[in-house]
C-alpha cells in the first residue's frame, strides 16, 4: 500500500517546484546543467513556478540570475530572507538579536573550545579574525570585513551566524550546538566537506517557514508543492512539501527520513524528475 502511494505521487504534476541549489539544481561544479535549465523553462510554460531555496546569501545568487524560467522570488540564507533576484529587491528579512547571539557564541565556546565565528547579513560577511575563510580577503571588498564579534555583531543587522571548527565534522559540532542553543536558535548545516560549519539564524527560521509564506501568497497548498533537497538544511522543507525529493548522494539523514530519492545533481536529478512530470501530464 505505501509502494502504491508514493507511485502515485510520483506521478502527481506539482503546482509549484522548491528546490535547493547547491548539491541539488546545481551540478557538480557549481553551473546549472543544459537539462536543468530546460527542465525549469518548460515548467514555467505549463504554469508551474520553480522557486529556489537555498543556504547562500543574496550576494552569490548570480549563478541563476539570469536562469529563463527561474521564478524572481528566492529563498535565501536558509529562510532568513525572501529576495526578488529580477528587481534586486529585499522583500523579507529575520535578523539576529545581537545581544543574545553574542551570549550563545560565548555558550559554544565553552563546548568547542576551537570555535571560530562569522556573521552574514546577505551583502555583507563579518568576521573574526581566526575563522578560516574558503576565499582570500585583500581588504579591498566593502561587503567582507573582520573585527571584534562584540563590535561586527552590532555593525549590521545579521540574519546568520556561521560557526566553524577544525576539529569536529558538520554533524558532531551540530549536535554539540543544537545542544547549547536548543529552541532559543535554529541551528543546521548544509555542509560537505570535513570542516566542522554550522549555521544559527532566529528561531523558528527555516526554508520550509518561508516558502510556507510564499505559498500563502500564491494560493498553493504544501500537498501540492515539490521540493527538492541534499542536506540537513532541506529536512524541514522537504518534510513541509507535499512532493519531497531528496537527491542522490546527498546526507544520510535525508535517506533515513525516507524521503523519495531523485537522481544526484550530477546526473541533473532535478531536471529529470521535472521532465518525467511534464512528459505524465502532456501523455494525459
């Protein structure tokens, strides 16, 4: 009985397609595939949005900018801000208090003795100076800056904090966070490499909270609404969706939620799942 309901949904076309980016819509390299392009063009004609939702901040979305089919509305930093990409336009935003994240940051290090901090606000990256950064900053960029966490923590309205450690994998210093922070903070990481990164935002904010707004907006309801995800960060989106799609090779967890399983991001999962939709619904 349960073969047969998922064979079902998976025949179901989507009012709307959420997907994740990086590990997901994206390939391997980082650019969008000539499938996956296709496949977000020819849902827009039959009248199905493709929203992204993904862990970057506003300042590294040029990869869809000019993406045809892409819906304008992005999710972004996790849930933290909703961006209109056509019109470069903020639309929502939850931001950090700075006062009790500082206390919290103070709570992590007692705990992950090597932690290491940075603030984002979605155009600006503020950071200490023993955070270990994946670019070189020459000092030149305006947006990215270093300091004090008491002073960087009040110099903008943040709306993540990243917390890195050499030590411990993503999953491990999760769990010693989640611990220290529990509902005061949403804490998750969407992770790959070794290196310990966890991202906080506010409580309560998630990917799926936000598209739960979007779809308010647009008059879409979640059983109608595929998302697509690989990691800890998708968890909450994809168990909101109705159509929940964890690509292949992504983090286990998403495998033990027993969420159905797309084809990897290498093979363009996304953009063949989308097809086989359109190809279901022209077919009936």
């Amino acid at each position: 009985m349960a073969a047969a309901a998922d064979a079902e949904a998976g025949r179901r076309v989507p009012a709307l397609i959420a997907t994740d980016l990086d590990g997901t819509f994206l390939s391997p390299d980082g650019t969008v595939s000539e499938l996956n392009s296709a496949a977000a063009l020819a849902a827009q004609a039959a009248g199905i949005p493709v929203l992204f939702a993904t862990g970057r901040p506003v300042r590294w979305l040029d990869v869809i900018r000019d993406l045809p089919g892409a819906h304008p509305t992005v999710i972004a930093s996790n849930g933290a801000v909703l961006y209109d990409l056509g019109e470069g336009r903020l639309i929502d935003r939850i931001c950090l208090d700075a006062a009790p994240t500082l206390s919290a940051i103070a709570s992590i290090r007692e705990v992950v003795p090597d932690a290491a901090f940075a603030f984002e606000s979605g155009t600006r990256f503020g950071y200490e100076p023993t955070y270990r950064l994946r670019f070189r900053d020459d000092g030149r960029d305006p947006a990215i800056f270093t300091g004090p966490l008491a002073e960087i923590a009040y110099a903008e309205d943040f709306v993540k904090l990243l917390v890195q450690s050499l030590a411990l994998s993503a999953d491990d210093l999760l769990e010693r966070v989640r611990e220290v922070v529990g509902s005061s903070f949403t804490a998750t990481h969407s992770q790959a490499r070794d290196i310990g990164l966890v991202e906080i935002s506010a409580a309560g904010v998630n990917k799926a909270t936000m598209l739960q707004r979007c779809c308010e907006r647009l008059g879409i309801d979640a059983s109608r609404v595929a998302a697509f995800g690989d990691m800890p960060n998708d968890v909450d989106m994809l168990s909101w969706a109705g159509m929940p799609y964890a690509v292949a090779g992504g983090h286990p967890l998403l495998q033990q939620l027993g969420f159905r399983e797309a084809p990897s991001n290498a093979d363009s999962g996304v953009g063949q799942v989308i097809m086989g939709w359109l190809g279901e619904a022209a077919e009936s």
